[in-house]
C-alpha cells in the first residue's frame, strides 16, 4: 500500500492552489496596468477584453473554424514523426548496428531549422495540407528519437542484468526491462514534441495556409485586429497546456510507479 506523507494533501493542495494563483495574478497585473494608461490600449487589450473577443469568435464558429484545421494538422504530423521516432529510437538505443547507420545522419540534419524545410516541402507537396503535415512529423521526430536513444542508452545496467538472471531475453528483456525504463524518456520527448508541433504549425499557417490559429494571428496582425490576434495567441497557449496536462495523465496511467522528484518541499 502506498504511504503518504503527513500533511502530503495539505501541501499538494497548496501547491494547486499557487498554480492557479500565479497566472490569474498575472492576468490582473496587465489588466490594472492597461486600466492605469501603463500600456497602451491599441497593443496590450486587457484581458477582459481580449475574454470577451474569444467568446464571440467561439460563439460565432469562426475560431472553431480555425482552431479544428489546426488541431488535425498538428494530430497527424504528431502522430507520423512520433511513432517512427519511438521505433527507430529504440532500435538505435538498444542496437550498435542501428546507432552507427542512422545517428551521423541524425547528426547532420537535426540542427537544420525545420520551419526551413517548409519552401522544399512546398516545391514537393504544393499548397494542400501534405506541406503543413510534413513540416510538422519532421519537427516532432528528431525530438522524440533523440530523447528516445538517451533513454535506452542511459538504461541502469543492473535492470538488464537483473532481467537476464530471470530469464528474461530478446523480445520478453525488451517487453518487461527495456520499454519500461525508456517510457520515462519517451514522453518526455512526446512532451517536447507537442510544444515544437504547436511552434511549427503556427509558422506554418503564416505562410502557406487560409485557415487555421496561425493564419487567423497573421491576418489579425496584417489588418491591426489586435483583439483577435491575441485571440490566436491564447488559443495555442491553451493548446500548449491541455495537450501537457493530457500527456501528464496518461503519462501517470501508464507509469504509476515513476514519481516527480519536485525538491525540497
């Protein structure tokens, strides 16, 4: 049975509670700033305002529009760069063969920006959603296979070796000791992964796109409608945080025994 510490809730409470503190005392700082004539109007809305522009664009459909093109660009190009990457990651990690074929190819083209990729796709794939797609697997699949050769390579030796004195071997030693110990690297390159996703589409939908968050912010900026832009801003911000707070959850589904080291408490 797992034990808690005394006055563990109490804490964990109070650390929820600060969690929702900090972003709403923010939001009141700018708020109080804007009211006070400390920023100007026409660049910094305050966020009553900037609220009650979401509202309308949500209630319209308009940024429903938007935000469910960007949202099937950003699931299909996450989910055609994360499962190569977790495959090959793993391959790489575990194999020398595998390490010494593909890592000074990973070498050699991960530090390419990969929003630079966008003009080559373009010349490849046209104007249609393949571009946006592939931009985004490329960007996602050098996060989660690096972060998923580190996790196999930096494996506890003893894991393996305590495996092996149970029998365990090939596929039974990868489905019991190896995967598990990876899983903890895995979605830490998911969670990266998402938040370059998020990055890249938006970059992408600047340039080669009519709909999606990235384009409502562009064409906001072009014709000065401020509200509206921050409008798109807000949307990827929330984007951001319900995508990490969904992989946190599944991330504590699949690995209930792998506890955050958070520091003194």
């Amino acid at each position: 049975m797992k034990q808690t510490k005394p006055g563990g809730g109490q804490t964990e409470s109070l650390y929820r509670l600060l969690s929702i503190a900090s972003p709403l005392f923010f939001l009141l700082l700018w708020e109080g700033a804007v009211r006070l004539g400390w920023l100007d109007y026409r660049f910094f809305p305050p966020p009553s305002t900037v609220l009650t522009y979401f509202v309308r664009l949500l209630f319209s459909g308009e940024l429903w529009n938007h935000l469910s093109i960007s949202l099937l660009r950003i699931l299909a190009g996450f989910a055609l760069g994360t499962l190569p990457a977790v495959i090959l990651g793993l391959l790489m990690g575990w194999f020398r063969l595998f390490h010494a074929l593909f890592d000074p190819l990973v070498a050699a083209t991960y530090p390419v920006p990969k929003i630079a990729l966008l003009p080559l796709f373009l010349i490849w794939f046209g104007l249609g959603e393949t571009t946006k797609i592939a931009t985004i697997a490329v960007a996602v699949f050098f996060v989660v296979l690096i972060t998923t050769v580190n996790g196999v390579r930096q494996i506890d030796p003893v894991l393996i070796e305590a495996g092996q004195s149970y029998g365990a071997r090939g596929w039974r030693l990868f489905q019991k000791v190896i995967l598990p110990a990876t899983l903890p690297a895995i979605f830490t390159g998911l969670r990266l992964g998402l938040g370059v996703a998020l990055l890249v589409i938006v970059g992408a939908e600047f340039v080669a796109s009519n709909r999606g968050i990235g384009y409502l912010i562009w064409i906001s900026w072009s014709t000065l409608a401020v509200n509206k832009m921050y409008v798109g801003l807000i949307t990827i911000s929330l984007l951001g945080l319900l995508s990490t707070w969904g992989l946190e959850q599944l991330r504590r589904r699949l690995m209930p025994w792998a506890e955050d080291f958070h520091g003194p408490r």
